[in-house]
C-alpha cells in the first residue's frame, strides 16, 4: 500500500515529506486511516542520535490516532470504521515470561518498536505514524472509547500511558502526595492522572509561565524551580515523584524531597548518566526507579479510564509542513501541551 508521511533520512536532518510502501494485510492485521500522530520528544531524541545511532530513513511518531479502514481474514477485535490507536510497540516475541505475564513492552526477546528499529523479520524498517496509513497487528492496537476527540486522545498513546502506568504501579490513591517534574507532554498527563487518583499534586517546573495552566489541570500546587533552593523547604514530603524532564538535572535535589521508603520513578531520557549521590539515596532508605510506557492491556485500561473521566492531552494541531518547528518548539518546552499532526495534511 502506498503511504504518504514525513521522514528524517539521515540524523539530524529535517523531517520531508515521504513515500514508502506499507506491507498488504496479514490475516490478523488491521489498515489504519490516521487522524492524527502526536509530537513525542522521543521522536526528537531519535532523529537527532541522542539516544545513539538511529536508523534511517526514519518515518517518526508513535501516537496515532485514527479509524479503522480494513481488516485481515482473522481479526475479531476490531472492525471496519472503529477508532483505533497505536502507542510505542508494534509487536514482541508473545512466548517469553514478560510477554506471558502481560508486561510486552519489556518483552525478554526485545518489543518491536513503532519506528526505529527492525520489524520481526529483521530487514524491514519499521515506519511510525507520521502518515497518513498505518498497518499493525490487531493484538497490539487499542479501542478508543466514543465521548474523547481524536486530536486529543493521540497523546494518550506514549505520554499518557507513560505516566499512568508508574502511577498505578506506585499506589497512587487520595491522600498520597505526589510531585510531577516537568510540564510537558507527559508530564501534563501525568497531573490530570494522579489528580483523577486523588492524590495532592505538585508541579516542577522550570518555566514560571506555565503556572496557571498547571492549576487549571488540576495541580494543587506549582513549584518553579529556576531557583532550585526554593526545594529546601520542601525536603521529606513526598510519596512519589516522577520525571518527566527530557534533559539533564540534577536528580539528588528531588531525590530530597521524597519520605522515607519513598520512590522518584525516572521516565524522561535525557540520553546522559544521572548522578546520583549514596548519601541521599541512604537518608530514608529511598527508592530511585524507571518506567517504560505501558503494556497493551494497560494502554486500553488507561483508555477506559480516560473515556470514564474525560481525561485528555491539551493539544495544538498542526500541519505537516510545521513539524520542523514543531520539533524546535518542543525542545525550547514552548508547547501546550503536545504537538499533533493533522494526517490530512501528509
Ligand atoms: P516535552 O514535551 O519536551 O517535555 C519535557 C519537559 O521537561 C518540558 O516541558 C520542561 O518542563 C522540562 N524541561 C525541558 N528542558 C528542561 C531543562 N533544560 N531544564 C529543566 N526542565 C526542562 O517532552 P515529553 O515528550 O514529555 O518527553 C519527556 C521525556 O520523556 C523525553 O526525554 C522523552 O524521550 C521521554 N519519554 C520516555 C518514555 C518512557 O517510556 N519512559 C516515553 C515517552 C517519552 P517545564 O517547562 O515544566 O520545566
Ligand atoms: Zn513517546
Ligand atoms: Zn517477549
């Protein structure tokens, strides 16, 4: 099938427009119409080598959002004209413990990743979701319930199982105390989540403007941190902070801010080493993790979850031709709150 979209063909080029051949319906795929394909940083990372060597040519994007347009001879989960989304992997080895246990995304064998990276068969590149079709196997695309819009919903797919997941995973529940750090494409998932929770939600930020925003969201309270001494006050409080800044910090002030037994979940990728202090990981036998997305029957019980309470992203729609902007834009944190292409306009 032939699709249209935008690629980066070597690192650190910009995104141009794009032909490519999809591969004809397998028996358990479905073909995809896109609506709409979300901006993740993660895309950025990637396309610029931050991260390590990409490969190339690279068609970007792992948040898609659209509506079924046909479907392989055994698919029974989804049927023609429902709405459908794609997140960060497109298939595992589905045999081994991690696969069994419902945790894909950490599949033993290596999870297939939307777009930089090999397909099973290990020579065909797998091309993202900046495009205006996208074919995937049935098991690893989701329902999106009727009530939420699809510009906004595509988000969900990366950013918001993103944060979801180490929320459920950590307990968040009423009463907890919980700080997001960096408000961004995930991060602002991450407080309309663990307010929806109950929790008592702090924003770290190191853009003063994005206050109100922040409130409006759901937020109790917003911290800027251009001033990192403005934590000190706040030192033991916390019962679960989450990362999501895409650059480098230091991660020992925050570290700080956590209870005894308390858990910082890192999920944003810098791409260079924290350093992380013994002393403060000592000081309240404290606890430094990592979250990676979320498994495909989590993506769908966050989808649920989000039609239930009318959680989505805050997004700008934008045309193909603006994403190397978009890009720049994104980098400088100069965006409300995630990027989303039109696929109209591949
Ligand atoms: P984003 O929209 O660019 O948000 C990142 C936020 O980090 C910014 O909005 C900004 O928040 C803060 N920030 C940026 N530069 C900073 C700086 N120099 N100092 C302090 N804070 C800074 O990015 P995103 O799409 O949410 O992704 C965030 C990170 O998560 C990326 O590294 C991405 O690759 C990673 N990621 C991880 C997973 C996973 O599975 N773990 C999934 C998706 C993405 P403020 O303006 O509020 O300070
Ligand atoms: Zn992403
Ligand atoms: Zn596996």
């Amino acid at each position: 099938m032939k699709a249209r979209g935008l690629a980066v063909l070597k690192a650190k080029e910009l995104l141009q427009p794009y032909e490519f051949e999809r591969r004809e319906l397998r028996p358990n795929d479905v073909a995809i119409d896109v609506a709409y394909t979300g901006i993740c940083h993660s895309d950025i990372h990637q396309a610029r080598e931050e991260w390590g060597p990409s490969i190339f040519p690279m068609v970007p994007g792992h948040e898609i959002a659209g509506t079924v347009s046909a479907i392989g001879s055994q698919v029974s989960k989804f049927a023609v004209g429902d709405r459908i989304g794609v997140g960060v992997y497109i298939d595992s080895c589905r045999t081994c413990e991690n696969c069994l246990g419902g945790l894909s995304q950490y599949c033993l064998n290596g999870m297939t990743a939307t777009y930089n990276g090999m397909e099973r068969d290990g020579t065909t590149i797998a091309n993202g979701g900046y495009s205006n079709i996208f074919v995937v196997d049935s098991d690893y695309a989701v329902h999106i319930p009727k009530n939420l819009p699809l510009q906004a919903v595509a988000p969900l797919l990366c950013a918001g199982i993103t944060l979801y997941s180490p929320l459920r995973k950590w307990g968040t529940k009423t009463g907890m105390k919980v700080g997001i750090m960096g408000l961004g494409g995930l991060g602002h998932m991450g407080v309309k989540f663990a307010k929806a929770m109950g929790a008592e939600v702090t924003v770290f930020s190191h853009s003063p403007s994005k206050e109100k925003d922040a409130l409006a969201m759901g937020a109790h309270h917003f911290v800027c941190t251009t001033d990192i001494t403005v934590l000190h006050s706040m030192r033991k409080k916390f019962d679960l902070i989450i990362n999501a800044v895409s650059a480098e910090l230091d991660i020992n002030e925050y570290l700080k801010l956590l209870k005894i037994d308390s858990t910082l979940v890192i999920v944003g990728i810098p791409g260079k080493p924290y350093a992380v202090e013994a002393g403060v990981m000592l000081d309240g036998r404290r606890n430094l993790a990592g979250s990676m997305i979320g498994a495909v029957s989590e993506l769908q019980e966050m989808m649920d979850f989000c039609g239930e309470h009318g959680i989505v992203s805050d997004v700008e729609v934008i045309n193909a031709d603006y994403a190397n902007e978009a890009y720049e834009r994104t980098i400088k944190s100069d965006v409300k709150y995630r990027f989303v292409i039109d696929a109209t306009s591949f």
